[in-house]
C-alpha cells in the first residue's frame, strides 16, 4: 500500500472523530457551524480511497472507534499489545497495511 493512502486513511479518520464529537454536541443543542463542510470534506477524501481500503475501514469503524492506530515502541495503541519486531520492520517499509493480531485495528509506525 502507499504511505499516502495510509495518511489519508488517518486522516478519514481524524474527520470523522471530528463529525461524531460536532453531531454529539449538536444533540446538546448546540449549533455547530461548518459541520457540513466537514462532512463535504469527509466524503471527499473517501471518495479517493480505494473501495476495499475503504469498506475496510469502514467494516472496523462500525466496530471500533478507532479503525487505524499508531504503534510506538512496537505496543499497539489501540489495545496496547507489543507488535513482533519482524511486523515492525515490515511495517515501516511495506506497502501493505498490517493489522494488529490482538484487536484488529490497522496499524501505522510513528517512530
Ligand atoms: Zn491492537
């Protein structure tokens, strides 16, 4: 996989964070300006990710609120479990997405 479907992979994902915490705060009663655009901006970028990468995604979202989640230090910030080494190094260079043994959620290095 390109390292630039994975940033907007996270990126997708850091909008919808954004859209369930503005839909959430509209259900206070609150009004929330560009919350329109955020979503116009949402399917935007999904639009140009791959079907599959995208059903993917959206298959772990409907389970997980966080599909896709940094491994620092070779521990899995989703669920906290240390990755084998051998993953890591092919993680940072592979083109394919890996996915955590553990929970499921993809995986991406930040260190
Ligand atoms: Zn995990």
């Amino acid at each position: 996989m390109l390292k630039k479907d994975l940033e907007m992979l996270v990126a997708l994902q850091d909008l919808d964070l954004m859209i369930e915490e503005a839909d959430d705060v509209e259900k206070l009663g609150f009004n929330i300006t560009g919350c329109s655009e955020l979503k116009n901006a949402r399917d935007e970028l999904a639009g140009r990710l791959s079907k599959s990468l995208l059903f993917r995604y959206e298959r772990l979202r409907s389970k997980l609120k966080r599909a896709i989640v940094p491994v620092k230090n070779d521990i899995c910030l989703g669920c906290f479990l240390r990755q084998p080494t051998s993953i890591g190094t092919k993680g940072r260079e592979d083109d394919e997405i890996f996915t955590c043994e553990n929970c499921g959620r993809m995986l991406y290095w930040i260190d």
